[in-house]
C-alpha cells in the first residue's frame, strides 16, 4: 500500500496545542472519541502507567514507545501527533528514531531529513519477498557502491521546532565503514564506535556533541571496498521524557514483521511500551479470511513474546476504509467492510491473551464511519489513508487514550 500525501493541507495542525487542539477536535463532530478506552481488563499496562505517573512528577527518567505499523505510521502525521503531546504534558526526550526514506525513493515524515552525497542507493524492506538490502530495526535500509560518502542529518527548521539534539545514534551494517563529524560542530564531538555488534551483522556509534544542534555531518573515513549499509538513526537531545520512536513500512503487515532477524533487531529500541497498528492492508487481499488473518496474528504475538518478553503491549484495530471496484468500466469506491473483520479478530485475540487493545474503528465512528471521514475531507484521494488532519486527529484520540489510563490507574 502507497502513502498518498495531499499538497497543500496545514501543516501546523500537525503540532497544534493548546486552543489549537481543541478547535481541531471540535471540527470532528462525528467522532466519539472520549467513549473509546484502552481495553486493559488484565492490567498489562499498570508498570507502564505508573511509570509514566512518576515522569510526569519527577521529571528525572527516559522512557521509550515504539510505535510498530504501516502507511499510516510511515507518514509520520498520525504518531507526529501523539509524540508532541506527550512531549508537552509528560517531557521531551528527544526526536526518536528516524530512517532514510527518501535516500530509499518513498515518502519520509516532514519533521526530519537525511541528505547523502551519493545518489545511487538500493533499498531493502521487510515487505520484500526477497531482501534487496538488510533491514535494520526501522524495517528498511539503504546500501550503496558509492565511497566516499557524505551526510547530513537533521531536523528541519518548521516542523521539526523543539527537537535539537545533542545525541546521535547511527545504527550501520558491520559491513559498512564508520563515519567522521564534519563541519562546524567537529570539534565539539566525541564518538564511541561500536567494535562488537549489538545483534548480529549492526553495529552501533554514538555521537556525543557539546551543544545541542539542529543538523550533523558525517563522511565515511576511508574507501575500503565495502557495502555501505545504514539503517537510521535516533535523536536524544539529554533531558528526562517520553523517546517516542516511529517505525512503520509501506504496504506491510502482520506476516511481514514475524521474521526473527527483524524482531531481534527492534528489540534494540527496548520500548517501554510497544504500540502496534496494523491490518489495513490484509484487509485487500482477495482472498481475505478472518480465521487466517487471526492465525498471522497470533503467529506474530508468539514471536515477539520470545524476542520481547516482559514488554507492555497495546494493539489498535484498524480504521475503517474504502476499497476500488470497478462498474461498468468505471472506477468507484465502496466501503471496505474487511476492516471490521479484522478489527473483531484483533479484539478477540487480545481479549483472550489479556492484551492492551485501542479500538481505533471505534473511535473513528465504527461501521459505516468512512463516509463520514471522506465527507469532512479528512481522507486521502485513495480513499484509504487519510489527510494531515485526519492523521492529526486520529493521534489526538491516542493521545487522550493513553492520558486517560495512565489518570485512571492513580
């Protein structure tokens, strides 16, 4: 499934506060967005909660959410949304991980940015049959010939505002030669390289940096012949909040994730919290069953228990959609009713393990809520993905879940 991004639509309700989040939501008027609770009937979420609690007084901790999922993350709107308000009520730990999506030709979130001297990459994911390049923890990864390489990485003036950083972590092939600092800040920067890799075939380098900045340059430190492969990176900028860390895939699904190298190499992020959201896309196939879409999620539970065991837990269902169809030689849309089957296997699987569960097709008005969303302009072309806005608000709804539990457990 491809991202469709709208030109023209606002950016700053992207990070709207305050009044702004109010006026946002008002403008929903068909969403029942406070009826909507985190299901949590076993308390899995209470060591993470009264976490959060203790942050929000103490201010003295980090604490990590990974947030796991498709085109909807990979934007970026949507968990852009969640990480801003939490930075805002609960600390800002930093900017979190961020992949090279445009070096690899797709869409990347507007808050950050990678520029590389070289202009040829070959891009792996894991929704690849067949792995063009490795991936990293992101679930994608870049490889290039090309020596003598050169970056620069950083977070962009507008959208980006609030996240300078003076802690780059690189995560890199084993294979791929180690990067120097250039530029202005390359004598205010300590580097520990990794020498042993963290899981098999990743090596990781820390960039300490004396101040914080918005932007670092690195080049490759000599033109060994090898393949450079690079993961991406994530940005600290030292203070105690939320490290809210964003991967998500074009296209992907629950089948995709459940793959052993990918699991070991997210549990490099160590999440404090581990949100997934996913099922959009097997809600296309022709031949989609619910009993074996809950069999591919079942077998991706049993897999992270083993690679992540101990980890807080949230699922969201998926919002409701249309999906193409062609009448008489003309394409039209109509409601995808598969979301809902999807949705009804994700709350029973969770129900019966005891899992965290966030009803995102609840939230966004349920049966028939497409229309709706499509009608108040807040979906994309497609029919599929949504806007800016509609990304915004649906964060918004997660943000309010998430505050109302962790209120709820004092």
């Amino acid at each position: 499934m491809l991202f469709i991004l709208l030109a023209g639509m606002p950016g700053n309700l992207f990070y709207a506060r305050g009044a702004e989040v109010d006026t946002l939501q008002s403008r929903l008027t068909f969403c029942v967005d406070s009826l909507v609770r985190i299901a949590d009937p076993a308390h899995t979420l209470t060591g993470f909660t009264k976490a959060m609690q203790r942050l929000k007084e103490e201010k003295d901790t980090t604490l990590t959410i990974v947030h796991l999922g498709d085109s909807h993350i990979q934007a970026g709107f949507l968990t852009g949304r969640v990480m801003r308000l939490l930075h805002a009520e609960y600390g800002n730990a930093g900017r979190g991980w961020i992949a090279p999506f445009k070096l690899s030709k797709t869409n990347e979130p507007l808050d950050y940015f990678f520029h590389s001297s070289a202009k040829e990459w070959t891009a792996g994911r894991i929704v690849q049959s067949v792995k063009k390049a490795p991936v990293g923890p992101g679930g994608m990864g870049i490889a290039t010939e090309t020596a003598n390489l050169s970056f620069t990485i950083g977070v962009t003036p507008r959208n980006g505002a609030g996240h300078s950083f003076n802690e780059l972590i690189l995560y890199r092939d084993a294979r791929a030669m180690p990067t120097v600092v250039t530029g202005r800040y390359k004598e205010m920067v300590d580097v520990a390289y990794g020498e042993t890799p963290v899981v098999p075939g990743i090596l990781r380098d820390t960039f300490y940096i004396g101040r914080q900045v918005d932007t670092l340059s690195l080049k490759t430190t000599r033109v060994d012949p090898w393949s450079n492969i690079y993961y991406g990176c994530i940005l600290k900028n030292g203070n105690p909040g939320i490290l809210y860390h964003s991967v998500g895939i074009n296209g992907v699904m629950f089948v995709n994730y459940t793959d052993r190298s990918f699991m070991e190499r997210l549990s490099l992020l160590e999440p404090s919290l581990l949100i997934v959201s996913l099922g959009t896309n097997e809600t296309f196939g022709r031949r989609f069953r619910e009993e074996e879409f809950a069999g591919q999620v079942e077998a991706f539970l049993d897999l992270l228990q083993e690679y992540m065991p101990g980890v807080p837990l949230l699922l969201t269902t998926p919002p409701e959609c249309y999906r193409p169809v062609v009448v008489n030689k003309k394409k039209s849309f109509v409601r995808n009713e598969k979301t809902e089957l999807a949705t009804r296997a994700i709350l029973q699987i969770t129900g019966e393990r005891g899992i965290a569960c966030w009803d995102l097709f609840a939230a966004t008005g349920g049966k028939n809520s497409c229309e709706d969303w499509f009608k108040g302009k807040w979906m994309g072309t497609d029919r599929v993905h949504f806007n800016q806005d509609g990304y915004a608000e649906q964060g918004l709804l997660l943000f309010q879940a998430i505050r109302r539990i962790i209120n709820e457990e004092q």
